[in-house]
C-alpha cells in the first residue's frame, strides 16, 4: 500500500511533549536568563518555572526538565500543567511506567482532558497494551471528536490488525478533518479498493488528482482501479489522458498496449508496444510483450523475430554482470564480485528461455509456411499418410534439438551451433548433456564469451558449495 499512515505520519507525535506544546511554552522563543531571572525576583511565579521546564524539553535536557517540574509540584500538587511537564520529562528519559503514572494523576485532576486521554492511550499502544490503547483513542474522540492524531493511531492499529473496514472508517474521519490532504485520500482510495469497493475507490482517486494533478503515482492507482473493476476502456481512456497532458513513458505506453490486449485490440496493442520500444529501444519487458503479442496472433516469423531482440538485450545484461563480477574479484572485493555473479545466474534462465521461444516460433513459421503447399497432399492422401502424433513429434523443442543435432553432424566444429544446442538442453532440463554442448562450443572458439558465461554459470549450479 502506497500511502501507510504509520508512514505518514502527519501530525502525529513522537514524543508526549509535542501534544501539550501550547501550554508548555514549546513554540515561544524564551531567554532563559530572564526566566531565571523572574524565578529570583518572584520564586512563587510558577508560570514562569513552567516555561523554564519547557524551555528544557525543548533543548533536550529531560533531567533538568524533571527536576524544574519536581519543584513546581512540591509546591503545588494540583497544578495540571506541572503534572504533564513532568510526564513529557519522565517520557523523554524513557520511563513510560511512570510517564503512565503521572498522567493516571493528571486525569484524575482532569478526567475529560482529550490530551490526556490520547497520550494515555499512546503510552500504552507503546507498552504493548493495544486493547487499553484503543479504548483511551475512542474516549479521547468522543470528546473531541476532531483530534486528529487520536483518529491516526486508531487508523494505524486497525491497518496492522486488517481490520479494513474500522481503518476506512477513520480514514474517512481524517479526510473530512482535512479535505484538501491529497495523501490521505490516496490512502483512503487503496483501502477502498483493497476492500472491494472499486467505485469508491475511483471516486476517491480522482478527487485526490483534483487536488495534485500532477501526480503520476495516482494516475497509475487510478488506472489499477479501474482494471480491478474490469472498467478496461475506462482504463485506457484514463491512461491516453495521461499522456496526452502530462509526460509521456515507455511503461505507461507498455500498460496500455496490455489493456488493449486484455480487449482483444491487436492492432493498437502491436502499436502501443513499439511506441515503447521507440521511447526505450533496450526495454527487455517491451520486447518480450511484444513477441507474445504476435505470438498470440499467430505471427510467429514476427514473433520469433522480437525474442531474438530480447535475447539479445538479456545477453548484454548477462555479460555485464559477469563482467562487473570479474572486475571485483581481480579488486579484491570477493563479497561484491558474488553478487554479481548471483545476480548473472538469476538472469541467466531468461536467455535460455527466450532462445527456446525462439527455436519454436521458428519452427511453427516453417510450419505456416509449409502447411499451404501441402495441404491438398494431405486431403488426397489422406489414406497413405498418417499424423505423427508422438510427443516428440507434438515437442517443438525437440524436434529444434533434434534439427540441430543433424546439422552438427554435418557441420562439427561449428561453435555456434554447439551453443545453441547447449540452451535447448538446458531449457529442458538436461543439465550435463547442456555443459557438455557448451564445452564443445568454448573448445572450437576459446573466445567465444556468451558460450564461457554459460558453461561458467551451468556449472555453479545453486547448492551449499556452490
């Protein structure tokens, strides 16, 4: 979730003393000198002592704020202010059981206080007591009912328990405490739409773009409303509007081209695509939607022929973290260099992925293209010819094995070859007979470097010592 209120955090205190600022004299800007001055002339001006205890919390010396307000009571046992200086002091040093006990005082003195009752509620959220928290929370707004940080806390707890329905409610309290806070709306709206309320949601995240037009993180939530609504249309309306009035990307344009997909749109889903591609030519996602769209649309020369460019840019990616590896294995740095290589081997199935796409968009072209020219032989002989239906015949990427494995044969000391018969092996599990084709391909070119990373990182596989 975007917008967490314990993340916010927008009025909500850190420390006791900050709910009780006014009183204590925190937001004035007060020379001590004559502070202490007014106290020698006039040791009975207990206002002027209560400032000078505020003066301390606010300069971060919590004993000498202790000590101040120690003396006030001594003199005077009723006077509230004192009695809350002391529990902010008592707080600051970390002393929540008796920052607890002077304010359990301080109610007595005054048992409606709204203060008092949140920050004994917030002592206590503190201490682990969650229920007694809440119950001072809800006191403290019923008497006042525009408390913000009480509705807050209430807010963060119910976040924490899942309970989705009690957050919203507080949420929408904030909202209506503070309308033109576009965060919170925000986080009302995730909320909403978490608990199934798409068209609350909806609502709730266009008013927040009322208030910060310019927000691209809304705009997207906005769009994940909608599509969670299965409002798909409005979904790429909302997105054309974001590009045509505010900066236009490579993602955004990817997203839309999905929703035109999700709608069965193939042409403007194909154009969408390639409006990525121009933005960001080396956008590996951008390919490999691309291939899957032609894919899906039975293009498959096309279809092959965007895999092989994801390929190729997911080799690029492959043979810089290696290099960066080796680069900090010659430095020295060993902890460095392991997790370049950690992360070559985690990207490492995307290139014999994409390599085994491509053998079988190559095949199913070939397919295509044959299946005119024989289609009458087929009918007529239909007697004298019978359906290999074998599953290695029904395997694409076997029978690609098996085509490489016969042009080996003609041709043995082609290393490329040898390497991409290593990824098909390696696609479908056949690990050794995958490092053996590579070996092939490293001992025909020794400086054949894709072939070198890939027997490198077949032959750390994952394990204790690997």
């Amino acid at each position: 979730m975007s917008y967490l209120l314990e993340l916010l955090g927008r009025g909500l205190i850190s420390l006791l003393s900050g709910a009780f600022a006014e009183s204590l004299g925190l937001r004035e800007n007060l020379d001590v000198d004559e502070l202490q001055r007014a106290i020698d002339e006039d040791p009975d001006d207990l206002r002027a002592q209560i400032l000078l205890g505020g003066h301390y919390l606010k300069t971060d010396e919590p004993i000498r704020a202790r000590d101040t307000f120690l003396r006030i009571i001594a003199k005077d046992r009723n006077s509230i202010t004192a009695r809350l200086g002391l529990a902010c002091a008592f707080d600051e040093l970390g002393q929540i059981d008796v920052t607890l006990e002077q304010l359990r005082i301080a109610q007595k003195v005054e048992p409606a206080g709204p203060g008092i009752l949140f920050c004994l509620g917030y002592c206590h959220e503190r201490l682990g007591n969650t229920e007694q928290a809440v119950d001072y929370y809800r006191d403290a707004i019923n008497i006042c009912p525009t408390l913000r940080n009480a509705h807050e806390r209430l807010a963060a707890i119910h976040l924490k328990r899942n309970e989705l329905d009690h957050a919203i409610h507080y949420y929408a309290k904030l909202c209506d405490l503070d309308p033109q806070h576009a965060d919170l709306h925000l986080t009302l709206a995730n909320l909403l739409l978490r608990s199934g309320d798409h068209e609350g949601a909806i609502q709730r995240y266009e008013h927040a773009l009322t208030l910060e037009p310019d927000n691209w993180s809304a705009h997207h939530d906005t769009v994940s409303a909608y599509e969670e609504a299965g409002l798909i249309r409005e979904a790429i309306e909302h997105l054309h509007k974001m590009i045509e009035n505010e900066a236009d990307f490579a993602d955004t344009r990817l997203r839309l081209g999905d929703l035109y997909a999700r709608i069965g749109d193939d042409v403007s889903a194909v154009a969408q695509y390639r409006n990525a591609l121009e933005m960001s030519p080396d956008y590996l996602e951008g390919h490999v939607k691309l291939a899957t769209q032609h894919l899906r649309s039975g293009r498959f020369p096309d279809a092959a022929k965007s895999f092989s460019s994801a390929l190729e840019i997911n080799d690029r990616l492959l043979g810089a973290y290696v290099g960066i590896g080796v680069a900090h294995f010659v430095a020295g740095k060993s902890d460095e260099a392991a997790a370049s290589f950690d992360m070559a081997r985690n990207i490492e199935p995307n290139s014999t992925l994409l390599f085994s796409e491509v053998a079988r968009m190559q095949l199913k072209a070939d397919a295509a293209t044959q299946a005119d020219r024989h289609l009458s032989v087929l009918r007529t002989d239909a007697d004298e010819k019978q359906v290999d239906s074998s599953p290695l015949a029904l395997d694409l990427i076997a029978r690609q094995i098996d085509r490489l494995r016969e042009t080996i044969r003609q041709n043995p000391n082609h290393a490329d070859l040898h390497y991409r018969l290593g990824l098909l092996l390696k696609n479908r599990g056949q690990v050794e007979e995958a490092i053996a084709s590579f070996r092939t391909a490293v001992e025909i070119n020794p400086c054949y470097m894709k072939a070198l990373i890939k027997l490198g990182l077949a032959l750390k596989r994952p394990g204790p010592n690997g």
